[in-house]
C-alpha cells in the first residue's frame, strides 16, 4: 500500500509539472477561420494533435496509477487499540481522498482530450473546403497532366479536384511534342481553367535551330576564344614571373643575359596584356549577344 501510495503522489507531482509546462492552446481561437492560408490551419492541426498526444500519455500515466477502488476499511479488530484504529481509518480516508481526486483529474483530462480532437478535427474540415480544383486543358488532347500536389495523372481534358491551394507545377507532355512544366498559384477556393498548346518536337527543334543562326554560334565561338586567350595571357604572365624570379635572385649572372632577360620579361609583360584584352573583347561581344 504505501509503495502505491508513494508512486501516486510522485506521478501526480510530475503530471502537475508538465501540465504546467505544456502549451495549453486556445481551441476557441485556433478554430475561428481567420485565414486563407492554408498553410496556416496545418500548423494549427498539428498544435493541436500534438497537445493531444502529451496529453494522452499522461492520462495514460495517470491511469495506470489510480486504484480502481479500496476494499472496505475493515472493522476494528479485539485486540486492537482504539489508537491504531484511528490512525488505520485516518489513513483509509486519506487514499480514498487521494483516489477520488486522481479520477476526477483523470476524468477532466479524458474531458480536454475529446475537445482537443473535435478542435483537430474541426480544422481538417476548413481545410477541406479551402481546396480548390483545376481542369487542364490541351492542343491536341489526350496529354498525361500531372500537377505536383498530386500524384495521379490524368489525360486532357484533365480535371483535378480537392487541389490543395498552393504554388503548384503542372506538367504536360504528349508522345512527339514538348514537355511542358507550368508554375502556377492557386487560390483557395479557386476553380481554375487553363488551356495549353504543346508543340510538337520537330517545330521546336526548328526553333532551337533558328536561334541558332549566327547569335548562339557567335556567342560561344566568343567565349571559346575568350577561354584561349586568357589561358595563353595566364601563361605569358607566369613564364614573366619565372624570369624575374631568376633575375632577381642572381641566375642570370652576365650582363648580356640581364639584358635579354629584361627583354623578355618586357615582351611576355607586352603579350599578358594583349592576351588578357583581347579576352575581355571577345567576353564583352558574347554577353552583347544576348541583347540583339
């Protein structure tokens, strides 16, 4: 007995801590629909579900430690003082005390449990009647349409519903045309219709090829270039730096030598700069053709 005592007594302390310490949401509030976001009402769900769980393991705790009943006091024995009679029935009505106090607290939980779940679900109908629909439509028909909330696919015209309103890619593709991958934000409560026209592969390759005509084999003919000359100006600028190396620390020891290791630092020096403006022109004429 005095070990169910002490156990109830620690649990009750530890629960009150928790109590305390645990969010206690306004469900009064949480489920007012004061919002369009959608976003925001599955925070609010999992607030909720969350506060549901801590709370019903601590019921569980809590039940786990209530008695289902005392037995009877029972009746004061012959040979038994009248003072250890009192002591014995002062400490009956202590239990009885503290278990019809735990059930009542167990009670009042199991009471906040089933508001918590009303309130979650409660959220999931807004939520539910937040979703908006979209119907695709496409040239020519019979398109797979995926949207990425989704994970059907489904053949134009495609008519998706309970679409959760979000920022969303509609992807559509047909066998000989383009694949098509469209962002759009769908409000909620928005029933959407959008109308697509797929190009078939040949006509988009004849596209690419015509963007092709000077300005894509200009502009990558001028970076390639671009690429060479700085390497080869990279390359005079460390083939000078070796030189002066050896110039300045005495390997070229004649005078004839220090003058034509001068010269050609100077014209490595001369080239860099070449190389490394001739580079800059040819990068500037690439980036010029994204403009015309």
């Amino acid at each position: 007995m005095w070990i169910n005592i002490i156990a109830g007594i620690l649990v009750s302390t530890v629960l009150c801590f928790s109590a305390e310490g645990a969010p206690v949401p306004d469900l009064a509030k949480l489920t007012t629909e004061d919002s369009e976001d959608y976003g925001e009402y599955t925070r609010r769900i999992e607030l909720v579900e969350t506060s549901a769980k801590v709370l019903e393991d601590s019921l569980q705790v809590k039940m786990a430690s209530i008695e289902d009943s005392l037995p009877p006091l029972a009746p004061k024995a012959d040979d038994e003082s009248d003072s250890v009679y009192e002591a014995r029935k002062n400490q009956y009505d202590v239990d009885m005390h503290r278990t019809m106090r735990e059930k009542e607290d167990a009670a009042a939980m199991m009471s906040r449990l089933g508001e918590l779940k009303a309130a979650a679900n409660t959220l999931k109908k807004i939520q539910m009647g937040m979703f908006g629909s979209l119907l695709v439509n496409t040239v020519p028909e019979q398109a797979s349409v995926k949207i990425s909330s989704q994970p059907q696919t489904l053949e134009s015209p495609a008519h998706f519903v309970q679409v959760v309103p979000e920022s969303l890619t509609v992807t559509v593709n047909l066998d000989g045309y383009e694949t098509q991958n469209i962002p759009l934000a769908l409000k909620a409560r928005e029933n959407r219709e959008m109308d697509v026209t797929l190009v078939a592969l040949a006509e988009a390759t004849e596209q690419v090829k015509e963007g092709w005509t000077w300005r894509g084999y200009a502009r990558v003919s001028a970076f390639v270039a671009a690429a060479g000359f700085l390497g080869a100006g990279l390359l005079e600028n460390k083939m000078a730096s070796d030189r002066a190396d050896d110039y300045n620390n005495l390997a070229v020891r004649t005078q004839k030598d220090r003058d034509a290791a001068e010269r050609s630092i100077d014209r490595r020096q001369t080239l860099r700069g070449v190389y490394y403006g001739i580079a800059g022109a040819l990068t500037a004429f690439g980036v010029a053709t994204f403009f015309f």
